[in-house]
C-alpha cells in the first residue's frame, strides 16, 4: 500500500511539474520582434571609449597591452556589467560577459568584436561591433528577455596584431607567436600577463570544434562598396585568409661617395625591386587578392653608407589559401633572381598564416533576411580585412554584418561610419541573435 502511495505522489509530482512547465512556456513572452537598441547610447559609449589612446589627428593609438588598451578594457568591462553581464577576463586576456539561457543543454552563442586599435587608427574598427554587442546584452537586461542559449559577448585581445585572443580559443597559441614583440613593445608572453591573463592556463581557453552554437559579429566594412553602392548592410561571405614574411635582403654596406655605381651591393636598391616585383606578381593574375609591402627598416640607415641590410615585411591576402600560397613561392622565387642582380641575398621567414574562413550559409540567409525585415538593402562581399570572426570559424558556425565606412578609410584616425548605419547594424545583430536562439 505504501509503495503505491509513493508512486501515486511521483506521478502527481511529475504531472504537476508538466502543467508547470507548458504553463510556463504559454506565459514566456515571444522573442521580441520589435525589440531595438538604443542609437544614441552606442554612439555616447563610442565617443567615451575614443577618448583612451586619443591621438591629436582625431583617431586613437590603442594598440593591444598598451596603457590605453588596459583603461579601454576597464571601461568596457564597467559597460558589460551595467548589462548586467558576468564578465571574466579569461587565461590569455580576452574579456567574456556571459549572460545565462533558459536551456543548460544548449552550447553557447556568441557575439562580440575587439577594442584595440593599429597605431595612428580610428574610432570604429573593431569597437563599433565590441560596443554594439554589449548595447545588445543591455537591451536583453532592460526587457528581462532570457534566451534559450547562454549568449557570451566576447571582447577578444590583440585582434590587430594576429588576432590573438580568438586564436587562442580557435586554435591555440604557439611559442613563437607568444615571444614575437608586439606594437606596444611588449612580447604578447608580457603583454597578456599585463592585460590579466594567465598563460599557465592557457590550454583552458581552447573550445572544441563544435562548442559553440555560433559566432556573429557587427564590423565596419573598411572598404568603400557599401557606401558607394549606398546599400545598408554587406553580409559577408567569407574572411580573406593573411599571409605575414619578413624579408631580410643582405648587402655590403660601403661609402656612399667613393663606391662606383657598378660595384655595389645595395640591399635598398633590391628592396625597391622586390617591392615592385611583388605588385607585379599580385597584379597579374586574376582576382580580388592582395599583396604589400607595409614596413621597411635599412641598416645601418645613414646618408652616406649604402645599405648593407633592409628588412621587410610582406603581407599577401586573398580567400583562396591555395592562390596566397603560390603567390608566395612565386615571389621567392624571383627575389632570389633580384638578387643575383647585384649580388645581394634574399631570406624570408617562415610564414605566418591565418587561414581564410567561410561564413555559414544559414547565417548569411538569416542575416539577409533579418535586415530586409528592418527594411535595410543588403549586398553580399567577402572581407578583405582580418576578423576574430575566421578564428572562431574553426570551432562552429560564423556570420559578420557590415555596415559602410565612409569614403572607404579605415585604419586610419578619418575612419568614420554614421551613427544611423551603426545603429542599424546593431539592429540586425540583436534581432539576427533572436532568430539563432530559435534555430534548432
Ligand atoms: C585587421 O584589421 C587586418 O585586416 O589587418
Ligand atoms: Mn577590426
Ligand atoms: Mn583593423
């Protein structure tokens, strides 16, 4: 009798926790379609963030594990927690606000972007997706609207100097990466550590493949199609993989005055050919990629000596990994013929390379759609730019939302995007994060 007394109350039990939960569900208000964020407020947080690394041409110098980096961190963090987000600086630096979701089962969906800046950059590149993010995590406070999936806004480090923070969560950090020394001067070893990281830890940061539900980002598009085309959102196809060498091209530095032009070893004079050359080759073949040569150092640097050593760096971008691959060897090997052309010796370092990434399909779809419902136009592009984006593709499915840049510039202290575009970009991230939450 006793035993089937218990079951009777463990039936009652569970039937009253049945009646419970689809009471529940019956009550839970709908994912708030004309749920918007606040313009002004993410402009205001804008104006507030630029004042740390505030440069005299307008723009700031932010870059990552600098001063300015770690008072821009301290603000952002004080944003996330007035959105009511748990915020915790995880082992290599990056910033997490977590706001938790009403199903433990489901993986996480993240949103996010970076706040350091290139030296001499400007106001939106990265910020305007970190600060949008956390605008969307405020909105989901004020309207006490809990979504299925716990939502991580992600503020990664280092996005500038080799997307080192998502790396870190992507694929992981090797040695040579941490000892390489920074803008700031600091190695990213000391420059972590500085920012609150803890490399011991590091291993801890890594996500599986397939730990996350999704990655979206809201970026300005640094490039000049969108505003041109006058077309409100670019929903982004994919990230043009980066390729990074530095050239170390080995003369005989001598007397500028007494030695022969024929008789000279001029590593300069091949870094010139080498840095034509390689226009030459990126140009000849068909396609949107991209080749520079943005820094150059000559030794020993005086007017009157020749050269006798130039370093260089080389940067090769495009979305085919194969196509920047043999742009690269084709480039060796004609710097090796360069400098049989006057007796100099051309090395480069092993490569470093962040792979291109596809963003998913579905969320392309779902981006489209949700800002033609905000009554946005919108044009697919790839991104010629780097993104923590492509980093985060190696763990689950990615989609980035672009709104125009003014005239095309970026990193540079003219960069400028309006408030009304960045307001509609942040649109269709918060209601493009409400359809992901109801996707099964
Ligand atoms: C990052 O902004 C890059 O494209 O270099
Ligand atoms: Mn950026
Ligand atoms: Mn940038």
């Amino acid at each position: 009798m006793a035993a089937l007394a218990v079951i009777e109350s463990a039936i009652l039990c569970a039937m009253i926790r049945f009646a419970f939960l689809v009471v529940l569900t019956l009550t839970l208000p709908a994912p708030p379609r004309d749920l918007r964020v606040q313009g002004q407020r993410i402009s205001q947080h804008l104006q507030a963030l630029s004042q740390f690394g505030k440069n005299p041409q307008g723009g700031v110098s932010r870059v990552a594990y600098s001063d300015a980096d770690l008072a821009g961190r301290q603000y952002v963090m004080g944003l996330m927690r007035e959105a009511q987000l748990e915020v915790t600086v995880d082992a290599v630096g990056n910033i997490v606000g977590s706001r938790a979701g009403n199903d433990p089962s489901l993986k996480p969906l993240l949103i996010g972007s970076h706040i350091d800046s290139v030296p001499e950059g400007g106001n939106y590149d990265g910020t305007t997706g970190s600060l949008s993010a956390i605008e969307v995590a405020q909105m989901l406070a004020e309207r006490h609207v809990t979504l299925r999936h716990p939502v991580q806004v992600v503020i990664f480090q280092n996005e500038e100097g080799g997307t080192v923070g998502s790396h870190a969560i992507g694929g992981g950090l090797d040695d040579k990466l941490l000892n390489s020394v920074s803008q700031s001067g600091k190695t990213i070893r000391d420059g972590t550590r500085f920012i609150g990281g803890d490399l011991a830890l590091l291993a801890q940061v890594q996500r599986p493949p397939g730990s996350i539900a999704g990655y979206l980002e809201l970026h300005i598009e640094q490039g000049g199609t969108l505003e041109k085309s006058k077309i409100n959102i670019g929903v982004v196809e994919g990230i043009v993989g980066i390729l990074h060498s530095e050239v170390t091209i080995e003369g005989f530095a001598n007397h500028a005055g007494t030695t022969p032009m024929d008789q000279r070893h001029d590593a300069m004079l091949s870094a010139a050919r080498f840095v034509e050359r390689v226009n030459q080759i990126v140009t000849s073949i068909d396609g949107r990629q991209v080749g520079t040569v943005g820094w150059l150092k000559a030794q020993p640097g005086a007017y009157n000596v020749i050269p006798g050593k130039v370093t260089l760096g080389l940067e090769l971008r495009d979305l085919d990994e194969i196509k920047i691959l043999a742009m690269f060897n084709r480039i060796r090997a004609e710097a090796a013929m360069i400098g049989q052309l006057n007796d100099t010796h051309f090395s480069f370092s092993d490569p470093t390379l962040i792979h291109p990434a596809l963003t998913d399909k579905r969320f392309q779809k779902l981006i489209d759609d949700t800002a033609k419902e905000l009554g946005l136009t919108t044009k697919v592009l790839p991104s010629g730019a780097g993104h923590d984006a492509q980093e985060i593709a190696e763990i689950g499915p990615v989609g980035m939302i672009f709104i125009p840049s003014i005239a095309g510039i970026s990193h540079s202290p003219k960069e400028f995007s309006r408030p009304e575009d960045i307001e509609n970009g942040a649109n269709v991230l918060l209601q493009a994060l409400l359809k992901l939450d109801e996707l099964p």
